[in-house]
C-alpha cells in the first residue's frame, strides 16, 4: 500500500476539523480531493499562460492551445484511445452521455432498441429513457439482481438487435464490477455499439478502450484528483463522425455561409464555443500526479481499504450492506435498521465523518435493493485504515444515540 503519511501532504483540506478531529473524508465516489500540485497547475496557467485557445497567432494563445491540446494526448494515452481525435472535452460523464444521446437523435427511430441495466447512474439511464420516448424506440433494463448483471437476460434484450448497450464499468450503488469484455463482445456479436460509463471506473480500475473495444468510454474529472467542470467523451473515430453535433457555435465549423454550414474535424467539431482548456490542464495534470503515484499503487490501495471497510461494516449488528457482487470497487452502500440515512449521515458529520447519503442518482438499482435510500461510503487512496475505524464508531454511536432517542 501507498505511505498515507506521505500523500496526504497532498491533500491539506484533509486535516480540516470537523467535529474536534480531522474529516474522515468518505465520499471519494462523488467527488475526490484536489492535490496540490494539480492546483498549482491551474494556478501556473493563469498566471503565466492564460489566453483563449485555437484563436489567436500570439504567444499567450499558442502556449495555452499547446498547454490544451497536450492535456488531451495525455487522456489519449491514460486510456489507450488510438489517437488524441478520439478525446473529446466535455463539462463532465453527464455531459458526455448526453452528447452522444443527442447525437444519435437522426439514427434512432420506432422499431429501434437500447439497452441498459438497472445498476446505471441516472445519466446513463434518463438520456436513453428519454430518447427512446421521443423517438418511439423500446427501452431495454437488464436487472441486476443482487448487484450482479444477469447475463441471460442481456442476452434476451441482444435478440432485439439494439443499436446500443450502455453500461457501468463499476456501479456508484453496490460497487459492482461489470464483467465489460463479456458484455461488449455479445453486444458487437449482436450488432450493438456500447458505451461505457466508466466515472466510478475510472480510478479504480484499469483502462484501455481499444483492449476493451468498447464504442464509447465517458468520464469526469473531479472523480480523478481534477476540477469540476471536465470530463472526456473517448469514442471510436468511425462513431464520433457519425454523431450530430449537440451544440453548434464557434470553434466546431469549418465555413459558414448564409446557404449552409459545413462543420470541422474531429475533435473539434463536438466542441463548440471556448472549452474548459484550464480544466483540461487540470485534467492533464491529475492524470500525471496519479501516474506519478503509481496508477496499480492506487488501484490497490482503494480495493485493500474497500475490503477492510467491507469487513469492518459487516460486524456491525443492524447495518444491511447493499447487493453481494462477485467483485467490488470504489463504494459500499448499506442501510440502518429503524434509522433514515438522512439522519445518520446528519449525526455522522456532526462526528467529523463525511458520507454521502440519498439515492445517489441510482433510483431503479435501490428499487431493485428494496430500499428507498442508503448510505454510501467511498474511500481513496489517500484514507486510512483508521478513518474507515473512526467511521464505524460512528456508526455504532449514532445507531446507539438514535435508539436512546426512540425509546425517551
């Protein structure tokens, strides 16, 4: 495991107080933490190169253009995409789907199917319910019963022939790992492209589209070390061309004339207007700093404190954890008998322990799970051992508090 001691130095906001003892910082699935040599950057930027990109012949311009377009040939290799073309900037995995939703508008009719699984983030849920609505096209769920894909019935929804399957590479709910290369292969074998929902993938698991050959590959940067506000679309080049552009304005054209408007190449043509090129350097630098740190160090280290947190959550009477997948990353969701997540995520804080608590944008997998609502914890591998410990306390205290406050 990576030395907390030393990478903690990174991230000061950890030794914020909370509660009279430094925040456990446990919700790493909805946003992580900023290092500071990756805000330097942004700092560096502003200061020294800042000017807008693609537009101007002057020094500023060209150096923050090549500052920009650096960024993305680094996500290009940090994903193993076959050229930078295929790295399209986006405000973020939503943005992205949506994107690609919208692109596919011209291409999908009555008689057309996509397919999802019940375990997918609202973006990669709502976007296809609702085009398949507009277009009178069948929206297809595979469950996931217990937090696991239910292969067969993929297989039932692929003999409708769908123009797309869109899924997960790890679940924000139940942490489940999807089995992609199975999945992509009987969706290609069907006819279907797929997109990936790869923002709880990411940083937990290893990446390489053209390894995976999936379509689409979509992510968001404050999920990796960065910013708000960026994300990537990766798409193969031959789909990309294919997508309607989502928004037309400058940057993405090519002549512009009273009769008609021909538009750009790739990547540049689903860009349009001035991109996050700040966020991109950030991006850029994030992906550096975890490169830095030892991309499989990380990995290992957030699956080894995922486990111990399993374990630890398991011995406390009282806490159902959500869904038995065969493997885990990233998150664990559970619930308290008797208590609303919204109250213990409320005393839990007062605790100096932050969790997320709610629906997590993931209403048709707790449908699934019976439960309204959880309580998700998420470390990164800057957490410790100690603070999943502290957590757990917590809990047994809140729960304890909560009954006493039952029974007066």
């Amino acid at each position: 495991m990576l030395s907390a001691d030393i990478i903690r130095k990174d991230f000061p906001i950890l030794d914020t107080d909370i509660g009279g003892a430094p925040v456990a910082y446990l919700d790493n699935a909805a946003t992580t933490q900023v290092p500071l040599p990756v805000l330097e950057r942004v700092r560096e930027h502003y200061l020294h190169d800042n000017a807008n990109v693609h537009r101007g012949i002057h020094t500023l311009s060209e150096r923050s253009t090549a500052a920009f377009e650096g960024a993305r040939e680094t996500v290009a290799r940090f994903l193993g995409a076959e050229s930078a073309e295929e790295i399209i900037f986006t405000q973020g995995t939503t943005d992205a789907i949506n994107t690609v939703a919208s692109g596919m508008r011209r291409s999908i009719g009555r008689g057309d199917s996509i397919v999802v699984t019940s375990l997918e983030h609202h973006s990669n849920f709502v976007p296809w319910q609702q085009l398949c609505e507009e277009k009178g096209a069948r929206f297809g769920v595979v469950p996931c019963p217990a937090g696991e894909i239910d292969m067969a019935a993929l297989r039932r929804e692929l003999e409708s022939a769908p123009k797309l399957v869109c899924v997960t590479q790890v679940s924000n709910l139940t942490g489940t790992v999807m089995p992609l290369r199975e999945i992509i292969e009987c969706a290609h074998a069907a006819g279907a492209a797929v997109l990936v929902d790869g923002a709880q993938g990411v940083r937990h698991e290893p990446v390489n589209v053209r390894e995976l050959d999936c379509d689409f590959y979509c992510f968001s940067g404050h999920k990796l070390l960065a910013p708000t506000g960026i994300g990537v679309l990766y798409g193969k080049r031959e789909h990309l061309q294919q997508l309607t552009p989502a928004r037309y304005g400058g940057g993405m054209v090519d002549i512009v004339l009273a009769s008609g408007t021909t538009f750009g190449d790739l990547p540049y043509r689903l860009e349009a207007g001035t991109p996050n090129y700040v966020g991109a350097v950030a991006l850029g630098a994030a992906i550096e700093y975890i490169e830095r740190t030892g991309r499989e160090e990380i990995s290992r280290t957030e699956h080894e404190l995922l486990s111990y947190a399993e374990r630890a959550l398991a011995q406390i009477d009282g806490l159902r954890i959500l869904g038995s997948p065969a493997r885990r990353a990233g998150v664990i969701s559970f619930t308290l008998d008797d208590i609303h997540p919204y109250d213990a995520a409320s005393i839990l804080d007062k605790l100096g322990i932050a969790l997320r608590s709610g629906t997590h944008c993931a209403q048709p997998g707790l449908n699934e799970c019976g439960v309204e609502a959880a309580i998700r914890l998420s470390p990164a591998f800057y957490n410790t051992r100690e603070e999943i410990d502290r957590c757990c306390a917590a809990i047994r205290r809140t729960m304890e508090m909560l009954a006493k406050w039952t029974k007066s």
